[in-house]
C-alpha cells in the first residue's frame, strides 16, 4: 500500500493544470482553466480545471476529481498507477509494494506482460532469424532509427517461440492469453504472431498495450492485430498516437491515415503530427482521444468513389464531436506511402495544404448527385443538407454553409433558416420543463451560501446555522452540512480537494465539486453582505403562512408560475421587514 504521505506529496507538488494539458487544450479563463471535455461529446467548453483547489469539474457530465483521478479516468489505470505515474514525474520515491495478488497487480502483469513480448519482438528482429525482416524494412524505406523509434520487431515463424520467452520471464501464460499474445488449444497454447514484422501498440503514456503484425509469408490475413482486452479497444486506439502528440499540439491539427506504413512513411518525411486507424472505421472514441489536443483533423482518402463515399461517412461523426475537419484526397491508385515514395514530401505537403473543409466538399458533391435545376432535385438536396446545417453550433460557420447551399440552389438563405427551424421544432416536440418560480429563487440563495462559506468560512456564524437548517433543496443542504462540519473541524478552514475522496452521496459530491470551481463575481466583490442577505431570505421563506404556501403551490401546479411568484415575492418582502 503507497504511504498517504506519498500521496499527498504528490498531489501538492504536481501541477494538475500541467498534466491535463498534457492530453487537452485547456485555456485561462479568470482564475481557472477551461476546455473541451474528454469524457463526453461537447460543442462548448464545460470542463474547468482549477490549480488553485488542484480539482477538475464538467459542468456537463460531472465528471470531477484530482489529478489521480483525471490518469485514471483518461488513460485506464488504477490509483496505484496512476500515483506511481505522477511519482515518476515529480521525483518522490514510493517503496515497492510486497508482492501479492491485487486488481492493480493483475493490471501491472498485463503490461509486464507486454513489454515482455516487445522486448521478445525486438530481439529476433535484430537477430540471425530476423534477416528476411530487415530487408523487407529496408525495402519500404525504414531505417535503423525509425524501426527503433517504433519499437518495431518480427514474429518467428515458431509457434512457442514467445511462450517460452515469456515463461523464462516468469510471465503467466493466462495472463499472456488474457492479453492477446497467444492462443488456447487443447492441452497448451501456441504464439498469435507468426512470419510477421510486429508494430508495438502504445498508449498515450508510452506502455506497450496491445500488436499489429503484418505477414511477410502472404499468410492471411495480411494485417493481424491483437483482440480488443482488458488493456486495448481497437475503437479508441489511434496507432502512433504517443509520438504524435507534441507536434500535433505544436502544429494545431492531426492528420489520419489508415495502416501501419502509411503512417511511419509520414512521420519519416516529417508529417509527424499524423495518427492511423488500424483496419477500422474512424469512431467517436477516436475522436475524443484527439479533441483534446487537436484543433482540425485531417483525414487522407483515396481520390476515388469509395473515397468519396467514405469521407461523407464520415461527416456526422466530426458534426456530432464538434471537430473541425479537412479532407485529403490522394491520386487514385496509391497510398500514402507510395504517394510520398513517387512524388515526394513536397507534394504531400502541397496536397494537404489543398485540404478543403469535409462540409464544403459534402455540398459540392451534393450539387454533383441530384438535379438542382428542377424542383425535385431541390427538394432532395435539402431534405440531405438540413440534418448537417442543425449540427453545426458556431453561428458563423452555418450561416457560411447555409449561404453556400442556398446560393447552389438559387433560393434565399431564409428559406434555408426556415427549413432548420422547422426541423428543430420538430425534433424538439412539445417538452418543455417548467420550474417553480419560487423555489429556482430560494435555490440560488441556497447556492450563494453554500459558495461563501467554501470559499470564505471565516465568515461562518450562528445565523449561518439556522439558515442551512430551513434550506429545501434537500442536495444542497446536505452540501452545506459537510462544509460547516468541514469548518468546526478544522477551525475555519477548508481544503476543497478533500471534497473528492469525501464519503457522500454523488449528487452532494458533485454540488460541491461544482460550487468550489464556479467562478462569481458578484461573492468575489460583497461575500459578507451576500451571505446575510440570502440567510434572511432563506431563513424568512420557512417563516410563511400555512395557507399562503398552500395557495403557491396550486398556483405553480396550475402553470400560474408568474402570479405565485408575485404572492411569494410579496409575503417574504412583508416577512423581511418585519
């Protein structure tokens, strides 16, 4: 077990800022950071790290936590991990554990594991045995530091050969199946890979996690890849990702091939901000593994029909993530690679910068496949075109497209913006939440409390107690009564970061978490008048009359919402004064 002292070493030391934008683009706003979170899809930055409190908040899916909790949320480890991670990072030394069996342990086996069968892969790459490989990378262009960059090796055509290197490793051969390395049969196991040049699958802290292997012998299939484990989901993996990173953050945009050498050939010609599919489709977990740091993707297609076809498949998927993307179309006929090969990086570079964005080259072709000139031809084109223009979320950009389709069509942009509205409408239906009045009123007074006492608990007194005991948000006032036990204990003084390990109730938690990162200006400017003002208010509405409170709430159930608020407003006005 990590010393706590360890721990909160750590977590004073490290700065939490640092290390989310690492794998975010966080900007500076006020007294805190915000950007894009990386837990859910978002058109508008909700997510809001604060150095000072050393505490990350999502204002739109709660996810919430210290930067343990960040490592182990965005890259898939256990608390252990994660601190022994940070540990590294900041120089404090954490004794190894006694051995024993653990989750975290069991985790720790699999990447063991892992490195293991790289180190294996490597070694018979450089070996005698290895020739027939070497040549074959060479012929491709690879030389000796961009195999070693890559940490590529070779697959033996032997089918124990990684067995027993793993077992002369003391690795488990159920914790090596339990990752993909190999295969059960009856009465033992034999390697997955086999005549194959390996390319090692990392994560974006470097940790091998999972193989692709790609046939030398003309074995089917050609490209193999280790399974989807407890370790590795192909459908959020980006291959080449971790070299990636930093020049993908220096240059603002990411470029996306598909395959193992189209990418290598890239990074070796300099295009080092580029990441690979590997035999899939682009997904939306893709996507959120390069919102954070990625301004535009670009992604490289083959210029033809299937190509086509493919980067209009893939338009919904940046819509609904809220990325900005280009497409790259390459000659017919040739990959990345080969492109590169015959023409040269000056020409890929001139194609790149050729990149027209995704939702201009959906309206072209849009205007190619129907007949515009007469009436049904407009009306598919806009039954086509709507569903897009009501994703786009930034003004400007829409009306850029709705523009763009309005003048292909020889129609005004109004009717274009009709057509939207409509179809918002209708998906929206008739539901529509309606909130009472006066109880939206008391909660912000509720709220206000809550904020002052995190934020100044010296200001703390007897009227703050009674306050809190009449509040009726029963979330809220379970929120207060952790802070105010919070401040009799410590002696008026709060450490907002405990508030992630507190043993309460998620909703409470979460109001919590929230309330501390929320930024007010108008606590920051007057906090000592604002608290007494919300406690009267708070401490006045327990004070109405029975029949008076009756008489609201039938008003609110009959949707008089504005008659109930004057009732409200009025009887606590009279009790205020009194």
């Amino acid at each position: 077990m990590i010393p706590q002292e360890k721990i909160e070493e750590i977590r004073l030391r490290v700065s939490i800022v640092d290390i989310i934008s690492e794998h975010i683009m966080l900007k500076k706003r006020g007294a805190n950071h915000i950007g894009l979170c990386p837990f859910h899809s978002e058109k508008t930055p909700s997510f809001t790290v604060s150095e000072e409190k050393k505490i990350f908040y999502c204002f739109g899916c709660n996810a919430k936590g210290n930067v343990f909790a960040f490592l182990m949320k965005h890259e898939n480890l256990s608390f252990p991990e994660a601190v022994r991670v940070l540990a590294r990072r900041t120089g404090v030394h954490i004794p190894k554990e006694k051995k024993g069996y653990s989750n975290d342990g069991h985790r720790e086996k699999m990447f063991e594991a892992n490195r293991v069968a790289a180190d294996y892969f490597q070694i018979q790459l450089l070996g005698r045995g290895g020739k027939e490989a070497r040549e074959y990378l060479k012929r491709r262009g690879l030389d000796e530091r961009t195999t070693k960059d890559f940490k590529l090796g070779y697959a033996p055509s032997l089918w124990d050969g990684l067995i027993k290197f793993l077992s002369s490793k003391e690795i488990p051969l159920d914790v090596a199946l339990e990752v993909g390395l190999i295969i059960k049969k009856e009465g033992g196991y034999y390697d997955r890979f086999r005549e194959r040049i390996i390319f090692p699958i990392l994560d974006t802290g470097g940790r091998v996690i999972a193989f692709g292997g790609r046939s030398l012998s003309g074995r089917e299939p050609k490209y193999l890849n280790s399974p989807d484990a407890p370790l590795f989901r192909k459908g959020e993996t980006l291959y080449g990702l971790f070299q990636a990173r930093q020049d993908i953050a220096r240059k603002g945009f990411v470029l996306i091939v598909e395959g193992y050498f189209d990418l290598i050939a890239l990074h070796r010609n300099g295009f080092k901000n580029c990441t690979a599919t590997m035999g899939t489709a682009l997904t939306s977990g893709h996507l959120k593994k390069l919102k954070g740091c990625a301004k535009e993707v670009y992604t490289l297609f083959d210029a033809d029909e299937a190509g086509r076809k493919a980067a209009i498949r893939g338009l919904n998927l940046f819509l609904d993530e809220n990325i900005p993307s280009k497409a790259v179309f390459i000659p017919t006929g040739m990959d990345p690679d080969e492109f590169i090969a015959k023409e040269g990086p000056g020409s890929m570079d001139k194609t790149i910068a050729q990149a027209e964005p995704l939702m201009e080259f959906f309206l072209k072709d849009l205007k190619q496949r129907f007949d515009i000139k007469t009436a049904a031809g407009k009306v598919a084109y806009m039954e086509e075109v709507i569903p897009y223009l009501r994703k786009i979320s930034n003004i400007t950009e829409k009306g850029h497209y709705a523009e763009m389709a309005s003048s292909a069509l020889g129609i005004g942009i109004d009717i274009v913006y009709t057509a939207i509205k409509e179809t918002v409408g209708r998906a929206a239906g008739h539901h529509k939440a309606y909130e009472s009045v006066g109880m939206k009123d008391f909660t912000r007074a509720e709220e206000k409390i809550l904020k002052v006492l995190i934020l100044h608990p010296e200001l703390y007194d007897n009227m703050v107690d009674v306050a809190i005991d009449r509040f009726r948000n029963a979330v809220l006032k379970d929120a207060a009564k952790h802070v105010m036990g919070l401040i009799k204990e410590e002696a008026g003084k709060i450490d907002v970061s405990s508030f992630v390990d507190a043993g309460l109730n998620e909703d409470v938690k979460n109001r919590l978490i929230r309330t501390a990162v929320e930024e007010n200006d108008e606590i920051k400017d007057a906090p000592e008048k604002i608290l007494k003002d919300c406690c009267k208010k708070v401490i006045s509405s327990g004070k109405l009359r029975e029949d008076t409170v009756k008489l609201i709430r039938q008003l609110e159930e009959a949707g008089r919402l504005k008659e109930a608020s004057l009732i409200r407003s009025g009887a606590e006005s009279r009790l205020v004064k009194k």
